[in-house]
C-alpha cells in the first residue's frame, strides 16, 4: 500500500514539475490541449483573533492568536472517451500560533494539527514539518478514474460527494461538511470511496457510495466503512431525496425536500439515526429568497437546525460532553461542527457592484442564546484574482457555545473564547 501510494505521488509531481521542460514541443502542446486540462490557485491568508484573560488562550501566554497559511493547488484532469483521470495536488503551509498551540502540553488540543490520514483507506497526505510554529503538508485530495457514458456514471478513488439540502447545517451529509461558519467553501476533503449513478428518462437518478476507511489501530475494516444510497426523483412541483445508509455501524434513513413556496425555495431534510444505545432525529429547515433592491441584486435565507445528537440546556460543561459519546464522537469525525441542540442562522448576499459581494451572517444558538455575527466581503479584483475578507464576533457569556465552552486549567475555569477574529485572503486562479 505504501508503494502504491509513493507512485500517484511521485507521478502527479513528475507530471507537474516536466511540464515547463516539453513547453517548446508543438506536439505535445496539441495533445496536451486536446486530453488535458490544468487549471489550479494559489492563496494566501492571514487571520487575527483577539482574546481575553478568562480565555484559555489568554490563560497560556497569548493576547491575541495570529497565524498565515498558504494553499497552492493544481487540478489535473485527462479525458479519454468515457474515461476521466483526476490528480489535484495541494501544497499547504501553516505559520502561527494556533500551530504552536496544538504542540501545548495541557493533555488537550488547543490549535489545529495538519491535515492526516491516518483513518483514510489510502495515504496520500505527507508532512514534511510539523514543528512549534509552522507545518508544511503535501498531499492529494483528489486521485480518482472516471467513467461515464449515456446514462451511467461510475467513479473509484479519492473524490468528494455532497449530499441533503441544507445550506448551513447539513445533517444529511455524510462525509466532510463545511463547517457552518467557514469563510472559505470552494473545496471540500476528498474521501477514499466507490461511487455510481445512474440516471433514469424521467430524470429521476440513484446514487451508491460506499467509503472505505481505517480504525484508530490502522486496520481496514467494515466496522468504519459508509454504504449508502441515495434516490433522487421529481414529484409535481417538488423535487425528493430519499436516503438509506450504514455509516460507522449505524442506521440511516432520511428524507428531502425541495420546494417553491410563493415565490421563495423552501428545503428540509429529516434524518434519523439508529445507534445500538439510542435513536437520533436530526432536522433542518430553510426558507430562501432573491430580490432587487436599489438596483442591487440580493437574497437571503433563514435556515432553522434541531441536532439530535446536541447539548440539552446549553450544558457543555466536560463531564456532560463526556457523557454524550454520540455527539463526541461526531466531532472527531469531522461530521459535526455544534455542540447545542437548536439553532437558527440568517444570512443576506448583497450584489454590491458586479464584482463586490458584501454577506453578513448570524448563527444563534437556541439552547444557550449564544450567538456568531460574520460579515464576508468578496472582490474580484481582476479575471483571476480575488480578495476575501472577514470580521467574526461571537457573543454569549462565558460558558456557553459562542461565547466560549468552559475548560478547567490549574483548577480555574478558563473558556475557548475570542473577542473578535478578522481574516483576509488573496486567490489567485490560472
């Protein structure tokens, strides 16, 4: 398996790295334009957050968390008939203190370690620093052959699927959602899987996956595989989701909708999770709708979450998450981002110039009456470039979600609390 996974790297790097060297082979050109295409970004970002003396944070040496990151990225796709081969190659580069934070001795992770994995079926990730300030990670997040012809689409290799219809909280997805206040959306991690579709005249498809993946000791095993699978279908003015899957050895079975509703979508999914201990029901609901205002193009949508497996009361004290293993474990796994029950969010895009988007956003938390204000600006500032900056401001008291979880350190209570994060980032695409 090693082997196997030295090769895709070292063949997306010689096919990167011997480019500029064939540039002068007319030849090559012409049959590299005809089969392949190549096309990726380079970015750079810069975040700022500002604590205070009840923070955890503040309580270990730092006032304020600054960090820098780079991604560059380049997307290989050859296309021959049916087939598809696809390489994206990513190399990352992290800089600052939430890196020197997750190398703190305090028996808990305070910062972000680099991207791993350790529980995929296939490593294709590569750390070459991991230090006290800065990680610098190689990896592939997509390595996948494609085939498709008429209606059959068929797919095996590390890839990305996107499941249910939530545009914030989405419970039906599976496999590496967004976290709900994430700035950045262009790409989600790819999974090791096996995926097919197929679709019907009526315009109807059906969707199988099934993800192989790793246990903690590094063994393939089914006790950690995903099968699911997934109908698509049009009734009347609606469009269906229907979902049944084994995930992690538990039941799965949900329901989509996606409607017009006087002049407005209206979405929802309900799924429901059947556990050897207990069954969860988890629900979210949303209401979107566009308009123009002022000569300005604008929409808006109110999306409301019930998470099943969240917090009661806005208890997240440690001896209460512990006794919540389900919700937990959902947070290692990536699946879930919120440790409360109910939550509403509200967001508005404002068109304003053709080239200027200006999102302001906010999360509350029902159980707690904690709450996250964003404000996202987008700018293309040419073709290929585009400027992304942010202003976050998580509001609560001490304890609850957004205002910051409480943590015990020295036998003082401390919280996982900012006062503000700003966040720009420059992308340019080629």
């Amino acid at each position: 398996m090693k082997i196997f996974n030295r090769i895709l790297q070292l063949g997306c790097l010689t096919l990167i790295f011997s480019f500029p060297a064939y540039a002068n082979d007319s030849m090559w050109i012409s049959t590299l334009n005809e089969h392949v295409e190549i096309q990726g970004h380079l970015k750079l970002s810069g975040s700022l957050s500002d604590t205070d003396h009840n923070s955890i944070y503040g309580a270990v040496g730092y006032s304020d968390l600054k960090g820098i990151n780079s991604d560059a990225r380049l997307n290989i796709d050859g296309y021959w008939g049916p087939w598809q081969v696809e390489l994206d190659y990513q190399l990352l580069l992290t800089y600052g203190d939430m890196q020197s934070l997750s190398h703190t001795p305090l028996g808990f992770n305070l910062g972000s370690r680099p991207i791993n994995d350790d529980r995929r079926f296939l490593n294709l990730t590569q750390t070459f620093v991991d230090d006290e300030n800065v990680a610098l990670t190689q990896r592939l997040d997509r390595a996948a052959v494609n085939y498709s012809k008429d209606a059959l689409v068929l797919k095996i290799g590390r890839q990305a699927i996107s499941w249910g219809n939530g545009l914030v909280y989405t419970p039906m997805d599976l496999f590496n959602p967004f976290d709900p206040a994430s700035i950045v959306t262009e790409y989600k991690t790819g999974d090791d899987m096996v995926y097919g579709q197929y679709l019907f005249d009526s315009g109807n498809d059906v969707q199988l996956v099934w993800v192989a993946r790793r246990d903690e000791n590094g063994n393939v095993t089914d006790a950690v595989d995903s099968n699911a699978v997934k109908y698509h279908f049009f009734q009347a003015q609606s469009e269906w989701d229907l979902l049944i899957a084994n995930h992690y050895d538990d039941q799965i079975v949900a329901i989509g909708n996606v409607t017009n509703v006087v002049g407005s979508v209206l979405s929802s999914d309900l799924v429901y999770t059947h556990m050897d201990t207990e069954d969860v029901l988890s629900a979210v609901l949303n209401a979107s709708y566009s308009w123009v205002l002022f000569d300005k193009n604008m929409s808006a949508f109110a999306e409301y979450f019930y998470n099943g497996f969240g917090q009661k009361h806005g208890d997240y004290s440690p001896e209460a998450l512990a006794a919540n293993p389900a919700l937990w474990q959902r947070l290692e796994r990536g699946e879930l981002y919120t440790l409360g029950q109910q939550y509403l969010t509200t967001s508005v895009s404002i068109e304003m110039t053709p080239l200027w988007m200006l999102t302001p956003n906010v999360f509350v938390n029902l159980s707690d009456n904690s709450a996250l204000l964003q404000l996202i600006s987008s700018h293309n500032l040419t073709q290929n470039t585009q400027l992304t900056a942010a202003f976050s401001l998580p509001i609560g008291p001490d304890g609850t979600e957004f205002g910051g979880v409480t943590v015990t350190q020295q036998g003082s209570p401390k919280y996982f609390s900012t006062e503000w994060t700003v966040f720009a980032e420059l992308a340019w695409y080629f």
